[in-house]
C-alpha cells in the first residue's frame, strides 16, 4: 500500500517574544503547474504547431542573457506564426481548454464560500490571466506581458519581461493596495522559484511540491502536495 499522506508540512510555532501573523484574508496563485498540470505556453506552441524544443531554447537562451529581449521577441513570435495558425481564436480556445486540477477548482470554491478572494499571478501572458480568472470566478489576474492581435484576430506581436519574479512582487503590491491588504495577510501558493519573492513579501509561501520544486523548500512557510491542504493551513491561522 502506497503510504498515508503525511498532510501539509506545517510551519514551526512562533518562538516566544515573536509577533504573530494576522488572519489570512486572501490568497494569491501561480498558475501553470500550481493550478494546472500542465503549461500554457508548451500547449500553446503545440497547438500553433511550433517545435517544442526550440521554444524551450528560447525562454532558457532568454533567463540565462544569451539572448536580448528583441532577439527572443522576434524568433519566438516567428516560432509561433510560421504554421500559420496563430489567431486569437486558436489562442483563446488553448487557454479555455487547459486543464485545471480538481484540487484547484476545489480550492477556489472554498475560497468563495469563506469570502477570501483569490488572486492569480502567472508568468505568461495577460490574457491567460484574464480567461483563467474567469474560469476559476477568481478576484483578478495578472500576467507578464501581451499577445497582440491585428484587426483580422491574426497574432502580430508579443511582449514580456524576463524579471517575472520582480513582477509578481509588483503585482502582488497592486492587489493588497486595491483590496486594502497587508501582505502578511495573504497566502502565496507556488511552485517555482519566481514565487519566492512572494513568499518572503506575505511570510506565508506554500510550496505545492512537485520533482523539481522541491528544491525551493526552505523558502517555504508550508509544502503541501494537494492544494486541498491549502484550506487546511487558511482554516488553522483564522
């Protein structure tokens, strides 16, 4: 038998003399791979019918400074439009049809019936922050950069930065200030390492362990495997 679930690896006790954290009011999500099993880019490339691995390239020639912001902008919109099936419409129907995990639909629910908005913050594009926040009736959204459509709905132009985990922490600024939080009175849920500024802003990062994040655990308030432990830490710091 495969063993019992050990449940989220709950936090050390505050030690004596040490402030407690206020109650969580809301929680703000990475998406790809915390929210679905799989990612909006891979998908979006394999289904505009560009070589995986060349886009893979690209982004790890773009994080590394092999390659400036123009080069990557102009070969990976190339990548994406030489099939000739880069419409908004195509575009649109990939990020409606990504898979969410059970667990974060469940977790979004449970959100709502508690009150606690849920914001996403990913490191693709704006407008799979936009459809994904409507799917999972969550707060907001925000995403890294655009996809820009001529007025025929072809894709023309795409923008993005490579500093998204600085941009996350601005976004996660932005949301406190519109809902009138501390920081320290949200959950970050993620699990890579352009999450850890999160973690270290809201001191309450939950690591959704995977093969590769792992690595990223001493960062972390709490690891959970399920993001229905998620709700288990919200219900404890109430």
């Amino acid at each position: 038998m495969p063993p019992a679930d050990p449940g989220p690896r709950r936090p050390a006790p505050p030690a004596a003399g040490t402030t407690r954290l206020p109650p969580v009011r809301a929680v703000v999500c990475d998406v790809d791979h915390t929210l679905t099993p799989k990612s909006s880019v891979v998908e979006l490339s394999r289904a505009l019918a560009a070589p995986i691995g060349e886009v893979t390239a690209l982004y790890r020639g773009y994080q590394c400074g092999q390659l400036t912001h123009e080069e990557t902008r102009t070969r990976l919109l190339e990548l994406w439009t030489r099939g000739g099936l880069a419409s908004r419409i195509t575009v649109e129907t990939v990020f409606h049809q990504l898979p969410i995990k059970d667990d974060a639909l469940r977790l979004a629910a449970a959100l709502a019936a508690r009150g606690l908005p849920l914001c996403l913050i990913t490191s693709s594009a704006q407008l799979y922050a936009d459809i994904m926040t409507r799917r999972l009736d969550a707060a907001c959204g925000y995403g890294n950069g655009r996809l820009l459509f001529d007025t025929a709905g072809n894709l023309e132009d795409v923008d993005f930065t490579r500093d998204t985990a600085d941009l996350k922490l601005l976004q996660l600024a932005q949301f406190t200030t519109d809902h009138d939080l501390e920081p320290t009175e949200v959950i970050a849920v993620g699990n890579g390492s352009n999450d850890l500024l999160l973690f270290d802003a809201t001191r309450r990062g939950v690591l959704v362990t995977t093969t590769t994040s792992t690595r990223h655990s001493a960062h972390a308030w709490a690891t959970v495997r399920h993001l229905d432990e998620v709700i288990t830490l919200i219900d404890t710091e109430q």
